[in-house]
C-alpha cells in the first residue's frame, strides 16, 4: 500500500480523533495538536525506514544481479536484520 507523505498529517489527525471520540485514548483537546504532529512523525519515521529498505532491496538484487522476482524475499530478509 503506498502512504503519500502529504496525506499523514490528515491521516494523524483523523486517527486521533477518532481514538479520542471512541475513548480508546484520553488526551485533552488542547494537547491534540501536540498528539497528531507525534502520531505524524512516527508514521513519517515508518515511511523513512520502508524506503531504505526498498532502497536497499534494489541494491542488493542489482549487485547479486538477482530477478527482480526475488525483490520481496531480500526484502524481508534486510527488514528482520
């Protein structure tokens, strides 16, 4: 599934928002600005970490000159290194 940088901050708003109407969470309303941009940067983060392992899976089938059919196995295996 791709997740479009410009979107996370709607996406971080809607999920605390909604954690905060089911109860699931209780974060008052003047620290929910504070709670989305935290919840955005660790989806941010997420995003970072699968590009360098996408990044890195290239690479590695490139070197070994590997098919690309093989990309989702090296990737899995540069994911639980």
């Amino acid at each position: 599934m791709k997740l479009y940088r410009k979107l996370i901050p709607k996406i971080a708003k809607e999920m605390i928002e909604t954690l905060r109407a089911e109860n699931d969470v209780e974060i008052p309303e003047e620290k929910a600005s504070e709670a989305e941009l935290d919840l955005a940067s660790v989806i941010v983060a997420y995003c970072d970490e699968e590009e360098d392992i996408n990044r890195e899976a290239r690479d590695s089938i490139s070197r070994r000159g590997l098919s690309t059919d093989r990309f989702s196995m090296v990737k899995k295996g540069l994911a639980s290194a």
